[in-house]
C-alpha cells in the first residue's frame, strides 16, 4: 500500500517499546532499590547502549512471548536478576527521540516493594552485577536512559501509597509487633511517626489478627506478635498519616 509521497506504510519507523521496574526493599534499615550493571559488549556497542552503567532492570518487549506489559516486566526481572515478584504495579510511561540513542524510545515503568529475605540474585544476559542500593545512594548515579528520573518517580509515587496502605507489612516475617511495623514505615517515609496515633490507625483498619505469642522488647517489656489477615495484604486507609 502506497502513501501519497509514494512510501511503503510498511517501511515507517516505529519507537522502541520497553519496559522498566523499580523494585524496592528495605535492607539494613534502609529504603534500597534494586539496580543492575550493563554488561561491556564491545561487539555489541551500537546496539546495546550504556554499557558499564548502572540502571533499572528492563529491557525491549518480546512480542513472541510477552503476552503483556506486566508479563514483560516480570520476564525481564526473572531473567536479569532471578527475581519472582509477587506482584507489579504500573508507574507511569516515559517516551521521547532523545532517552536511547538508538532511536526514538517509549518505556513502561513499574514498581514494586518486596522482602530481601531468600532473594539470592544472579546476573542474567546483558548483565554484569545486580545489587541493592541504598535509595540515596543510587539517586546520586548517572543512571542509563533516564532512569534518575524513573526512579525519583518510583520513590514519590512509594512514599505517597505508604501513607495510605497497608503495604509495608508485607516486609515483615509472618508475625511481627507493631513497633516493628511502625519502624519499617518510618524508613519508607524517612520521617518518625507519633507511636500512638500509628498504633491507633494499624488496630483501626481491621487488616491485623494479633497472635497468642509475645515477644520481649530490648527495653524488656512484653510485646504482642501480630500477623495479616489472610486476602487483606492492600488495606487502603480512609486518611495518610499527614492528617
């Protein structure tokens, strides 16, 4: 079929198309994000930009076997650093001529906060290390593509839900205290919480089944061991913690 100007509408040019993820965690008491060392390819120079940078995981979608996004995101996870996350959520999209240089560039981004516990990771294809870091750490690299900004998204859009979720819980082992709860919001935060008004809201909504075990605080005094409603790991509360 021609055009008008006598082209091929089968020769047109067509963007890249990816896909992004920002996984997060709480490592050493700190808000960390997982990050990945593109591989040196001298071979594969023009086609494999950034080389030797740090960056998200991602990558260009398969369309032989991405059935979607999502599915996408999750491959590329599995095969970049061995991480199964249990799930993902959309961020935002990101597109123009200028973010890869090998042409005109549209990306999908997720994000995702999950445990660190039992994660061995493992450098896949393209890949020369993959490790955590420290969320202020890795907001200070030159990252590939423009993952800085990716990631400074991930990070609002993950402080923002926190304040009006249940998520953070889903770091912690199957039984924990609230104290324990409450730290790990505080360092997705990066802010103290008031003990009481925080104890108040976690009981309030409805998401907490306290156990029959205590456990002893380092002050020594005897602490309740809570766990999570089983089908309640997305509790939305009715205000944020700024109210």
């Amino acid at each position: 079929m021609k055009t008008k100007k006598g082209t091929n509408q089968a020769d047109r040019s067509y963007p890249l198309l990816s896909v992004d993820a920002v996984i997060f965690s709480v490592i050493n008491d700190q808000l960390s994000v997982l990050l990945v060392k593109r591989a040196t390819i001298p071979e594969e120079k023009l086609t494999y930009p950034f080389q030797g940078r740090w960056a998200l995981v991602g990558g260009v979608i398969d369309v032989g076997q991405d059935k979607s996004l999502e599915a996408a995101a999750m491959r590329k996870l599995r095969e970049k650093t061995n991480v199964e996350s249990p799930y993902l959520e959309q961020l935002q999209s990101f597109g123009d001529a200028h973010r890869d240089p090998r042409k005109w560039s549209a990306t999908v981004a997720y994000f995702a906060l999950i445990p660190s516990d039992g994660v061995a990771l493992a450098e896949g294809r393209g890949v020369e290390q993959a490790r955590w870091w420290p969320i202020e750490d890795a907001m200070k690299l030159k990252l590939a593509f423009d993952h800085n900004a990716i990631l400074q998204a991930g990070v609002e859009r993950l402080r923002a839900k926190v304040e009006y979720t249940s998520l953070p819980a889903n770091l912690l082992p199957k039984e924990f205290t609230l104290t324990e709860l409450q730290h790990i919001y505080e360092v997705i935060l990066g802010r103290p919480l008031e003990q009481s008004a925080f104890r108040k809201r976690m009981l309030a909504a409805d998401f907490l089944i306290e156990g029959r075990k205590i456990r002893q605080s380092s002050a020594g005094r005897p602490a309740a061991l809570y766990r999570v409603k089983p089908g309640h790991e997305a509790v939305f509360f009715p205000r944020t913690f700024y109210v």
